[in-house]
C-alpha cells in the first residue's frame, strides 16, 4: 500500500476499508471493560431496555472504525494521528453485523506555523452489511509533507 | 447513588468521577485490538515518533472517560446513552497516569415528539494527576422523564 503524504491527498478522495464482522461475544468483551450496562452485556435486559436487543457501545464500534483505518483503510504516511473529531452513531450495532468504513477527504489545510505538516479533514461513515450507516465521524488528522 | 431524570438536571450541574490508573500494558492491550500503530505499542517506536514515548490510543482514553462516567460519574436513570458527541484530545495520555472524568451540564432540551424523554448536552473534561486536560467531550445524552 502506499503512504499518502499532505502533498497526496485532494478534497473527494475516497478510501475504503477491509470489514469486521461483531458477534455477541466481543460486544460483550467490551462492554465488560468499558461500558458496563445491561444493554451492552446481556440479551435478555437489553430486549427489555431502549435498544429492544443486544448493541455494541458506541464506544466499541469507535474502536473497530479505528482499527479498520489503521489495517488499509486511510493510508497516512506515518500513522493516523487525530486531533479530535465529531461523532454521531444514528444506528445500534448488533451481533453478527459486518462493518466497513468508507473516509472521505473534506478539506486539506497546512499548516502556516509548521512547515512539515498539515490538518486533513476526513469524513469516516462506517456501515453495516445492509449498508446502513452505523457510525459518522468527521476527524481532523495530523499529515506530513513528504520529506524533500 | 440517586439516579437523575430529566427534572432533576440543571444547567452548570457538575459530576465527578472515581478515577482510573492507566499502565503500558493497558495501552498496548487496547492498541493491538483497536489501534495498532507502534506509538500505542512499544516504548522504542514511540519514543522516535510525534509522541516522544508511548501514549494511549485516542479511542481508549474515550473508553476509559466512558467506563468512568457509567460508574458513577453521570448518574443517569436507565443508562447512559449517547446520541453522538464532539471530542478533542489536547494531550497524550501516558503509562502511569491517573484519569478523572468531570462532567458539566451545558444544556437540557425536552423531545417536542416524544413526553417521555429528552436530550442533555453535557461536556466532560478528562484530566490527569495533574490536573491537565487529556479529553474534552461534549455529548448529547437520552434522557427520560421520572414516570408518573
């Protein structure tokens, strides 16, 4: 794969990742650690809670966007590095869904006060096998120039 | 514990967490699942990249802030339930750290559509031992009304 520099990126490009698939047990895994409530943890309360079914935290389906960035899905010279971003989760995330992120290039900015570096803006929709969207993130990452 | 329904929140509100040491070994636990890149797993790498030493994936430290808001840091009668939210992570978090949540009301909307319920926008500042922001999140939570 190749790395992309700031010099390599341009508004509407799109990368698409490798896909995960959940089960219950993961979902669970996680939200033992991480997000301890019942509608995370136990099938039974969870039909009986707001999510009427076992979800994945939000938290969790993050954590997988992330990992599917990192294995192919935003080839950034030097790792992805975030500054922060802005999170919506308009759907749950079941059991046995197959997540795949597709990242858009919103907008390209270098830096004026370091030279080597820039902020890309990518829009990061992660969508489940029925190509719902699960998960919308918009993140500004840190990119490099390419070293002359 | 008294758990909170929308009547009982106000704007300026303040909660605070328990705290949570984070280690090397978490790190790199939650790294090679979530965010294997080498700044998040081996001392060596991270000490030659952006970071200059080994620092949490920006995704568990929001785990973390979750993990400690669900208990006990955001008293929510039936659950926390995030709608989506707004992160910035304005400093690493390193082995050894000792991570407190403290979450501020910003704003309480009753759902038009739906008596029963509605939103509160709260922000949560993740800190270190030494008081310095890690994390700020702004989220909007679900929130019910106390059955009449």
């Amino acid at each position: 794969m190749n790395e992309l520099y700031l010099e390599d990126f341009i508004v509407g490009q799109r990368f698409l990742s490798e896909t995960h698939r959940i089960d219950a047990d993961q979902i669970k895994v996680f939200a033992q650690r991480f997000d301890p409530q019942p509608f995370h943890l136990d099938e039974v309360a969870a039909q009986a809670s707001f999510f009427h079914g076992l979800a994945a935290s939000g938290w969790h389906t993050a954590s997988i966007t992330m990992s599917l960035m990192v294995k192919g899905g935003m080839p950034i010279a030097g790792g992805l590095i975030g500054a922060g971003g802005e999170l919506q989760w308009p759907k749950p995330v079941r059991p046995g869904d197959v997540l795949q992120v597709e990242s858009e290039v919103l907008e390209i900015k270098p830096s004026r006060s370091k030279p080597e570096r820039g902020m890309v803006t990518v829009k990061s929709v992660t969508r489940n096998q029925n190509g719902e969207d699960v998960q919308i993130l918009t993140s500004r990452m840190l990119v490099w120039k390419r070293p002359s």
